[in-house]
C-alpha cells in the first residue's frame, strides 16, 4: 500500500528485534509501538469472551497456511512463594475432546472445556508450523498503578518454568532462530513462534504456551532484573519525539478509558511493581479460559488436536471468573492541545479524533477516507503538506480496536519549518472534505489497496494467522473477513457520511486549546454485538492451495532451471505451486564501474526511487492504481551500479504487471516535483540523524571501517556531507547517468512460482536492445584490516537511551574455508537471538539492555568480512555493557565454548537456515547473489555439510584466529553529562516479601 504507516501506534515486540511491516487492517505484526505506548495487542469479547455461536459457518479457502513454532512441557502448577507441586497425573488429567464449532474459508475454530479456543489452519504448501497463543490482556485492563504490567508480564514469561528453565534456548534448539516473539497491546498479548513443520515441532510449540501459560516462574530476581531490560525499552521510544507526541496526544484524547495509557507503561511502575501484585495479574488472566491457540502451517489437523487435548485440554478451568471491562470514554466536548518541547531539529505536528471500535458499521468507511487522506502522491494530506512543501512527509492511520478507537495524522517537517503552519494545514484538510467531498474514483482506489493487502494476507499463511487473532483480540476473528466484504460495499456517500460525523472540532486533539461558544459534541456509538455480526456470516473467498516443497538445498537446486538471456542477464527459475498462485520475481540490473560512477554516488542512491514515480504514459498515481488493480506489490531500490526490481503478483496478473515494470525501467520521465520530494525527505532525515545516538553511531562505524576518499563511490559522506549533495543534485546530473550508463547488459532475473517458464523471455522482449555503451565492471567491497582500534564518545543530549557499537573488518569472505567455523562462533558468541553469550549475560543476567549482541558479515567475492557489536541501554549504564561485552569476548577467546553449547547451536544454526529457505522473497534475494558470485545452490547444501561436520576445537580455534578486541573500534553515543536525580524517601522502591 501506498499509505504512509505511523510506527508510533504500531505495537510493542519484546522477545525478538525484527519489526515486521503492519497490515493496513490492524497494527498486529510488530514494530516498535507508539514510544511508549504500546505492544501488539488488541483483544476481543472484554475480558471474558463469549463461545462463538455454533449457528456461524462459511465455506472458503481449501486448506489455509501459516508457520511459527513453539514447544510446551507438562504444567506443574506452581503456586507462587509455595512449595505445592502437583504431580504429572494430576496436571494431566484425561479431557475432553475439543468441540469443533465453526469452519471458515479453511480455518477451524474449536472450543475446550476449560474455555480455550482454538483455530486450526492447516496448508500443506509451507514447510514451517506456527504456534500463536493469545492472552486477552492488555493494557486496557490495567488498574491503578499497575500500567505496563501485561507487557512487563509478556518478558517474564521467557524466563522460563521448571520444565522449561530457558525458553529462549528452547525456541532456538526447535528451529525458531529469529521467527519467535511476544508481543503486548492495548486489548491483549501475543506470543508466536514458527519452526520447522515437524511432528516433534508441533508438539513442542502447543506444549511450551500450555507450560508457559499457567507455570512460569515469575521470580523476584528475574523481575529486578528484567525490569531494566524494560526500561531499557521504554528508554528507548522515549528518545523518539514522534513517538512521544503521539503518546501525549492520546493521554489528553482520553480522560478515563486506558486506551490514554502507554502499554509500556509508566516509568515508576515498571520500576516499583511488587512481584506479588505481578503474580497475581499472570495468575488472574493468564488461564485457558481467556486465551485463544491458533496453529498453522503444516501439520496433521488430528494430531494438532491430540496434542491440544494432552496439554491444554489439561489444564482447569479456573474458579474465578473475570468481569468485562465497562469504562467508556465519554463524547469529547472541545479541541485539545498538547506541546512537547525536547532537544531536535525537525518538527512534528499531529491531529487525532475519536472513531468507533472495529466492529462497528462505521469503521470499514473511515479505513477507505483513511486511505483515501494518506495515500501516495494522490492522498488528500500527501497533496495538502508535501505537495505544498509545508512538510516532507505525511502519515497515519484509523485503530480499529476492541473499544472505540482513533484516527491518527501527523506531519513530519523539514528543519526549520513551522509546526503550526502544517496543523493548521491538517486541521484544514480533514475537517473540510463536506467542502470537497470525496469521489468515486478516491474511493475505487483506497478499496483496490485494502483489497490487495487482504488478498495478499491470504496468501501468507503465518501473517493470516497472526492477523486473526489480533480481530479475535477486537471481538472476534471472523470480523477479519467481514471487514473485508464490508469494505467492498463501501460508497463515497458512506465515506462523506464518516467524514462528517467524526473529522469535527469538537473531536479533535491537537497541540493548542481554543474555547468554543456552543458544544457540538460528536457521540461515538457503542461497540455492537459481535455475536449478532456474525453469526450468519457464511465467508466469500477461496485461496489456491500451493504444493508441499521441501526447502532443502538440493531439492532446490534439482528443480532450479538456469540460463542466460540474450541480453546478457542470468536467469534462475524455480517453478513450483504456491499458496494464491502467487508468483515471486527478483531482477537486478548492473551497471557503470568504478570510474564511471565517480560523482555520481548521490544521483545513483537516488535513480531507482525516481524510476518509479512516473513513465511516459502512466503518473506516479497511475503506476499505483494500476499495480492495486493487478493485486501486485512491487518496489524497486539499489545503489549506484545496480537497480533492483521486486514483484510479488498472482500468476494471471504477472504479463500486464511485468509491462508494467517495463514501463520503469525503459520510459521513466524523472519528474522534477517528484525529486523535490524526494530530496526534502532524504534531507528531512539527515537533520534528524544530527541528534539521534543510533544513526550517529551507526554512520560513525561504517566511516571508520570503510574509510575513502571521498571521490570514491563508496564513500562514506558526514550528515552535513550528506545534507550538501542531496542539495546540489540536480535532476540533469539524474538523468544523464541513466541515459550514458544504465541498460540490460549485466544482471540477475530470479523467478519462483507457477507459469515460470515463459517469463524470463518475457523480461527479455522488455530489456532487449537495451544496453550502455559504458562497460559493467564489478565495484569491489575493500576492507582494510590494518585500522587501529580506537574509543569514540558521541554526545546526544536529551536522549534517554545510549547505543553501544562496535567491529573490526576481518580478511574473509563466506567462501573461505574458516567462514562455517567462524560463523558458528559467532552464532555461539553473539547472533542466536536471546540465546547466545552475549544477548544472556547483557539482558538476561545483568538486565543491562533491551537489546545486545553480534554479528558477522562475508561476502561473496571480497574477502572484505567484519564482525559487529551493538547494544542499548540506559546511558548510566554504558561503562558496565562495555565491561561485560568485553568480558564475554575474551572469555570466548580464551576459554571457548563447551560440547553441549556447541552440539545445541549447531543443531539450532542449521535448523535456522531450513526455516529461512522457506520465504520466497529470502530465497530469491539469496540466489541473485549466487548467480552474481557464479555458484549453483549446491554451495549452501555444502556449507551446511561443512557446518555439520565442525568440531569444537574448529569453532573455537577459528574464532581466536579472526576476533581481535584490540582492534576494535567502540563507539558510544548518548546523554552520558545528564546529572541522575536522587531519588526521595518517597520514589524508593519497596521491599516486597515472598508469602509463605
């Protein structure tokens, strides 16, 4: 979608660090949430949800997909503080079968005696299984002084159980690698993992959220210590102002309802929180009978069930019983306003209005005159702002939640520009559309994107499963399908009618107050029956069902069809069924050398987006319309030397999308507005990089390691550097590189899908006769390896949160023979994610950072390698991150790893990358670079075999040859002068005491 989506709102992920891209339907696959709002969450029927009516039944998809993996022990329900221990027999009684109540478009949905629901959405067609257990709690359901408890809670519940003592270690042993994560929002916690479809996955996964639900730990010294990992978090969005206005915003919009509240909570909450009272929250909520399981993927629906039955099925239904939650924020009666003043240099505006919950009539019209406001370059905001140049770029979006929601627009500035002057043009557009009402053709087109990104949601099992159960989190997960159908129905009367209803100044929320003389309130109506909603509902849609491919290297490489076109590109095709008949491209054009490319680095990091924005006979919005038609996601990207070209299209859509593409590549028009945009956005960015810790020191390693000059293509520039040539770039210095230098000689086209066969020559008629009279050669990667280690602080006032980077190039490329072993080690030291030697002992022992660990990175042709450290944490901590990093270093140096930490990672490692093989845009992005290196896929199943065949004194031995701490060179960047405010009497945490 073309939209621009505001992270802010986005929610909280806490067990993993992979921000994955939010549906437009709901803000439910991670990301960072609004600073320190909120987690991914949102909940349905209150907090003690009704049975779905056995009256409700659909016919659709053939057999759904969707991956993740888990694993779950026998409870052993441990009363906190007591030494009760009830034995296996008692925890597992014998249950009842599950009662199947509802079948929709291929998904199952069950119900357990003691109150659990369950869906079941099998597809044979994906190699990987995923587990999703959601707890319908949130922060909604926070009392007084117990805010950013649930997603406190959600970190508590990976320090383990006594059957699971290392859950993180458990996940990563299974295949995890990073596909797992616990997620908190504002109406309930998520934890998912996806694995490697295997009977003993299976079992793992449902066994492990059973365990975990009901017997964790909840210890008083993991707390003490998880507690500053958390507030390492917070820390974190508190050093991004967009976060916190939007934060501020919803504090003011809502005066009673929780929704006001940040999910992560406030500062003294998290850090006083007495373990008992957290205790007593897990026990209250986290029982079968406020949870919803959702399996998917690939798997035996009968032994999914058997599973279920042996370990959820187990477990009591409690006594307790748990009262819907009934605050409701009452009309709002005058505009708000709300000013934060922190250290920066770009500013933001915002403006933010009640709406109703997801279920309600309303809300699929408001998520169209959502799109309609924010979409690219035809967005009625986009237009109003951007266009304008009174802001570089807009963004927003309409929460549908379990309770009436927002809309939410901000405008991010330029440096120097007037946040006044882009609320006053925010308030301006929204609250006049009665003066230009919205069309048919806007409202065709906001219906054709949310359509595609359903569509394509659909065709991806592991995100439709995440997805539905953040619409069970609103009422119930059938409203995901339909929200779908009542989008369709949608008319500009219906999205005019919203308009008017909501977008009013009495509703709004800004950052300035004004009185007004009369009240002209805007009553927000009350959530509706859900059950009523759908209870008839019988599903639309069918999905084609992909084929089951076993991801293996040589399996790959068996099917895998090479060749060469005509023009010179390298051709890689995998035809196989996918789930939608969803066909994957990747090309890659390569153009230019080393002398060529001399002053044109910037016109070249420029060129891919400016491709896209317009052609000979189809405008930047056309382009868009016509790809929403199709049902296509493309993008395009590169650097200068090389353009990259994406699309991801159903198969009977591929020749006009392929036309399409083209159209990019052969007759882009450079329009100069565009470029405008594009500049001011690209500038707006660097300004703000000036006074953050992580891009500062992110750009500081990258132009110690790689050190040019700076003629040099592969010139590192300073912001200020940078800020000068975006403008000094003009669009002749554009287009001149693209017509001298950029053609079809040299490059990789990698097509995964069905009907594969004709669309290399496909591409060929489009690329043919298209060639540079200037000659490709290869730009090396270089990196020298005789640059001295050295310390560097960076100042950052005003920011909560510090940042720890550190690396060394090393003389390797993942070609060489020590690259297996190194990896590996390094795997071990640093890469596993929550579960190697440094994510355990920077969080999990010493609580010092959200986030901690390393990497190692080789290329294919450059022995041009370089490990890298990173962590985050609170500045007054960053002497005892550094401190522990190193210890851990040289421990791993001197000492190694042991047999049992060497057989498990190596065992999780391998696991890790027959998960990874499993995405077909990963898959493609891998064998563009094969191709570009000149080695079939038999390469990788030979690294596995050499992987496999490792000993530890070849791990061992490999990593003290390669990591030097000497050479390192350490980066810090953060508020390290602020002087620490001691605290009173009265801000002490108290000493909470164990019952006995």
């Amino acid at each position: 979608m073309n939209r621009s989506k505001m992270l802010p709102l986005a929610p909280f992920e806490c067990a993993s660090h992979d921000i994955a891209n939010s549906s437009p339907l709901s803000p439910v696959l991670g990301g960072e949430g609004r600073g320190v709002r909120g987690l991914e969450s949102s909940t349905g029927l209150a907090l003690s949800p009704q049975p779905l009516s056995p009256e409700y039944s659909g016919e659709g998809l053939h057999k759904p997909l969707a991956r993740i993996k888990r694993n779950v022990p026998l409870p052993y329900l441990i009363l906190f503080g007591l030494v009760a221990w009830l034995t296996p027999s008692a925890c597992f009684a014998e249950a009842a079968q599950p009662k199947k109540i509802v079948t929709i478009e291929g998904i199952t949905e069950y119900h357990l005696d003691n109150g659990l629901r369950v869906l079941l959405f099998p597809d044979p067609s994906v190699s990987t299984v995923t587990v999703n257990l959601t707890v319908l709690v949130g922060s909604r359901h926070e009392g007084y002084g117990e805010t950013g408890m649930a997603h406190l809670l959600e970190h508590m519940v990976f320090k383990g159980t006594p059957m699971h003592p290392d859950v993180p270690k458990a996940l990563r042993d299974h295949g995890a690698g990073q596909n797992f994560n616990g997620t908190t929002w504002v109406d309930r916690t998520n934890y998912f993992e996806s694995m490697p479809a295997t009977d003993e996955n299976l079992e793992f996964g449902i066994k492990l959220e059973a365990d975990r639900m009901v017997n964790s730990f909840i210890k008083r010294e993991d707390l003490a210590k998880e507690m500053t990992v958390v507030r390492s978090e917070f820390e974190a969005g508190e050093n991004n102002p967009g976060h916190i206005i939007s934060q501020r915003m919803m504090a003011i919009a809502y005066e009673w309802h929780n929704y006001g509240k940040s999910t992560i909570g406030n500062r003294s909450d998290i850090e006083r929180v007495p373990v008992d009272n957290l205790h007593a929250f897990y026990k209250k909520y986290y029982q079968p009978d406020n949870a919803i399981l959702v399996v998917a993927g690939k798997f035996e629906e009968a032994k999914a069930l058997g599973f279920i039955t042996k370990y959820f099925g187990a477990l009591k239904k409690p006594d307790r019983r748990l009262d819907n939650t009934y605050t409701e924020e009452p009309a709002q009666d005058g505009e708000r306003n709300v000013v934060l003043r922190r250290v920066g240099t770009v500013g933001i505006a915002g403006v933010i209005y009640h709406i109703p919950a997801a279920a309600h009539e309303d809300f699929p019209a408001i998520e169209v005159l959502s799109n309609i406001l924010l979409d690219e370059p035809n967005g009625r905001l986009y237009k109003a702002l951007v266009s304008t140049k009174k802001a570089a770029r807009v963004s927003g979006n309409a929460f549908g939640w379990h309770d009436p929601g927002v809309l939410e627009t901000s405008a991010q500035l330029e440096s120097g520009q007037s946040p006044e002057g882009a609320r006053d043009a925010l308030v301006e557009t929204l609250e006049n559309l009665s003066n230009q009402p919205v069309t048919q053709e806007e409202v065709d087109r906001a219906k054709r994107q949310i359509a595609k990104d359903i569509t394509l949601t659909l065709t991806k099992t592991k995100n439709l499963a995440i997805e539905l159960s953040d619409w069970a989190a609103k009422g119930d997960w059938r409203l995901f399908f339909l929200f779908r159908d009542q989008v369709a129905k949608v008319t500009p009367a219906d999205v005019n009618q919203v308009a008017a209803k909501y977008l009013k100044q009495p509703n709004r929320t800004t950052g300035l107050y004004i009185p007004t003389k009369e009240v002209t309130r805007a009553e927000i109506p009350s959530t509706p029956s859900v059950e009523e909603l759908v209870k008839n509902y019988k599903g639309s849609q069918n999905v084609a069902a992909g084929e089951a491919f076993d991801p293996t290297p040589e399996n790959i490489e068996k099917h895998l069809r090479r060749s060469e076109l005509p023009s010179g590109l390298k051709v890689a095709v995998l035809p196989k069924k996918t789930r939608g008949e969803i066909v994957t491209i990747e090309l890659v054009l390569r153009y230019g050398n080393e002398e060529s490319l001399k002053g044109y680095t910037t016109a070249g990091s420029l060129l891919p987006s400016l491709m896209g924005r317009g052609t000979k006979t189809h405008t930047r919005q056309q382009l868009n319309d016509e790809f929403d038609k199709l049902n296509a996601r493309h993008s395009i990207d590169g650097s200068p030397g090389s353009i990259g070209i994406s699309l991801e299209v159903k198969k009977s859509n591929l020749p006009p999308a392929l036309k399409l593409i083209g159209e990019i590549l052969r007759e882009p028009t450079f329009p100069a507005e565009e470029l405008d945009v594009i500049k001011r956005q690209r500038r707006e960015m660097l300004e703000r990089a000036k006074t953050e810790p992580r891009m500062l020191a992110g750009q500081e390693i990258q132009r110690k390691l790689r050190p040019h000059d700076p003629t040099d293509v592969r010139y590192v520039p300073t912001i200020e550097e940078g800020i000068k040539r975006i403008d000094d770039i003009t669009l002749e210095k554009i287009r001149k590189l693209y017509t001298e230098q950029v053609g079809a000689q040299g490059g990789e086209l990698v097509v995964i899908g069905d009907d594969s066969e004709t669309t290399p020559m496909e591409v060929q008629n489009l690329l043919k006769d298209w060639k540079s009279s200037v000659p490709y050669r290869r730009i090396p990667d270089v990196a020298k390896t005789d640059i001295a280690g050295e310390r560097i602080v960076i100042d950052t006032p005003d920011k909560a949160n510090a940042v720890f980077v550190a690396g060394h190039n090393l003389p390797l490329s993942d070609a060489d023979a020590d690259y297996p072993a190194l990896k590996l080690g390094n795997y071990i030291f640093g890469e596993a994610p929550l579960a190697s030697r440094v994510s355990n002992r920077v969080r999990g022992k010493e609580g010092l950072s959200y986030g901690a660990g390393a990497m190692l990175m080789a290329p294919p042709l450059d022995k041009a390698g370089r490990v890298m450290l990173f962590a985050i944490c609170n500045p007054k901590n960053i002497d005892k991150v550094d401190k522990t990093i190193a210890e851990e270093m040289e421990l791993m140096i001197k000492t190694g790893a042991d047999e049992t930490e060497f057989s498990e990672a190596k065992k999780a490692y391998l696991q890790s990358l027959k998960a990874g093989r499993a995405n077909d845009f990963a898959l493609a992005g891998q064998l563009v670079q094969d191709m570009e290196a000149n080695r079939t896929y038999a390469f990788h199943g030979e690294q596995e075999k050499k992987i496999a065949n490792l000993t530890l004194d070849d791990v061992n031995s490999t990593f003290r040859k390669y990591i030097d701490p000497k050479r390192l060179i350490i980066i810090r960047a953060g508020d390290f002068n602020k002087k620490e405010k001691k605290p009173d009497e009265k801000d002490k945490k108290p000493e909470a005491k164990d019952k006995k």
